[in-house]
C-alpha cells in the first residue's frame, strides 16, 4: 500500500528528558523517592501521520510508452538504445510498492522482454492479436477453448512464441483441462481493442456507422456493445447524427481537480453515467463517485436528466 505522509499539530507539547523514568518504573517505596532537576533535551508539539493514498500509476504507463516494442524485427529495438525499465528500475521511479507497481503492470498488459518491462506497440499488438483470432476463425474453435499448444505451433512462424502466448494471456483467462492449457476469450477486451483501433484514426465517427463497421471486423459470435467502451470513448448525443470519439482515461491527469477540469473542458455537462467511468479510478479508499461529484462538480437537473457542471470557471 501507499501513504502519504503529513504533519499533525497537537496540543500536548512532547518533553525529552534524558533517562526519565515513568511512573511504573519507579519503586513503589515512597520513601526513597526524591525530587530532582531534569534538564529538557528537546520538546515537539506534532507528530506525523500516515493517511493511505492512491499510488502514483499514471509514470509507469509514461515510463513504458517512451519505447514501446514493436516486434523482434524492429530496427528501432536492434539500433537504438532507449530508456529500458527493470522491474527494480520501476521500484526506484515510481510512488507505489512493490505489489501496486506489479499489478499496474499486468493491468496495462506489459510484458517482460530481456529481464525489461515492455509495453506492446498497439499496431503490433493488433497484428498478434489478428493472428490469434483469425487461426480461432479457421479452426472454428470454441472462444472459451483455445488450446496454447496448437496456437504456439501454428503461429510460432510468424511471430515468436512468447508474443502469441502474452497475447492470449491479456486477452484471455488460462486454464489447464485434463493436462492441456487453454484460453477462454475476453469479448469485451477484443471488442474493445478493435473499437480503438478503428477510433483511433478518426476525429470523430458517426455513431451508427461506427457501429456497423465495429461489428463487421470484431470475429465471429462476438457481440459489440457500447458499454465495452467506458474509459475509452464517448458518445455525443447532442450532435446531429450522433458521434462518437475516442477519449482514454488514461491520457487525463492523475491530479483530481486536473482532472475535473479536463473533462469539463472537454464537454460543459456531463451525467453521472457518462463522467463515472472517467473518475472512478480517483476515489480513495472507502470514497464514492458521489462524494467526489460533490467536492468538485455542481450538480442541476436539464430536461430532467441530472447534469455536473464545473464548480469554477474553465479557462
């Protein structure tokens, strides 16, 4: 876990006396008692006090994305000598432990190359995740029975194995059934990574076509739903036809009110449905998106619909 460390005034001043004795140390023979004169070392009227706080995640995505792999044939990786991350590197740069960072890590789908922590350039990690769906297409296997074996054989040709084998492990669940590892695929997750992949080009997209397109190119018996889409992109309903764009959660400050004003700069009102995906990862321990409405936003009702507005003025 991670603290943040602050400074607490009391109002108790706390002396320092050389070889003070408490009550309890003293012989309970009141006699042999006396009284004497204590020189003060020292006295301190606070204390410090460790409060939980989220870690400082976001570096860790900025540290990676300065070189990210493009593959065993990129001339990039065999030239140049970019900054490279051990995970003892990571430990010494970012503001969270050792558990936090780790985690972080298998959440944004790195993977260890060469004893370093890699992220995948997204066009490559299409490419792999192309090649996985497409041999799932001509095998007519199951989605939720994927076997690693033949896919590390089929595909091993092509790119290299650990590649095909760290693709199905983000985008899939492993499981061993009588001696045999399988996968069972993450809709949500491909839909979701061929709705960027298609947004990612464009400034905006008509809603309805975007749809069309979406469904045609995710693989068969995947259903795309807008709701794989949270933290990803945003749907404008009151442009006419509606549209949609890209917008990741991850590119918005890690700071609250930075973020505030981010969002509120990028649209005036928002509803709780449509802001909540892009503020949940602010709420400390125990905090609700409520609370967090309250502190930074001012909430009133248009056309009966609750709306959030920005509590100050946007510049």
């Amino acid at each position: 876990k991670t603290y943040d460390m602050k400074i607490a005034d009391t109002s108790n001043m706390l002396l320092f006396i050389p070889g003070c004795k408490t009550p309890e140390q003293l012989k309970a023979d009141q006699a042999s008692c006396n009284v004497i004169h204590s020189q003060i070392a020292g006295f301190s009227n606070n204390y410090w006090e460790l409060r939980r706080c989220r870690p400082k995640l976001k570096k860790l995505r900025k540290l990676l994305m300065e070189d990210p792999y493009e593959g065993p044939d990129s001339r990039k990786d065999q030239t140049l000598t970019f900054s490279k991350y051990t995970t003892e590197d990571l430990l010494s740069l970012i503001q969270a432990s050792e558990e936090e960072i780790l985690h972080q890590l298998q959440v944004i789908d790195a993977c260890e190359i060469e004893g370093f922590w890699r992220i995948l350039e997204f066009d490559y990690e299409m490419k792999l995740l192309n090649h996985v769906t497409q041999l799932i297409d001509s095998e007519s296997w199951s989605l939720s029975k994927v076997p690693l074996r033949t896919c590390l054989e089929e595909l091993g040709s092509l790119e290299p194995r650990e590649m095909i084998e760290h693709t199905l492990l983000s985008y899939g669940r492993k499981y061993i059934d009588d001696g045999e590892v399988y996968f069972e695929m993450h809709e949500d997750k491909i839909c979701r990574a061929i709705a960027q992949m298609l947004l990612q080009n464009a400034v905006k997209f008509n809603l309805s076509e975007f749809h069309e397109v979406w469904q045609q190119s995710v693989p068969e018996g995947m259903t795309t739903r807008l709701d794989q889409l949270k933290g990803l992109a945003l749907v404008d309903k009151s442009s006419r036809p509606e549209t949609i764009f890209l917008l990741k959660v991850e590119d918005l400050p890690e700071d609250n009110q930075e973020r505030f004003n981010s969002l509120f700069s990028i649209r005036e009102k928002w509803t709780e449905e449509d802001i909540t995906p892009y503020i949940q990862d602010l709420c400390a321990e125990k905090q609700t998106v409520g609370a967090l409405l309250t502190k930074y936003a001012r909430s009133s009702v248009q056309n009966g619909v609750k709306v959030y507005n920005s509590r100050r003025p946007i510049s």
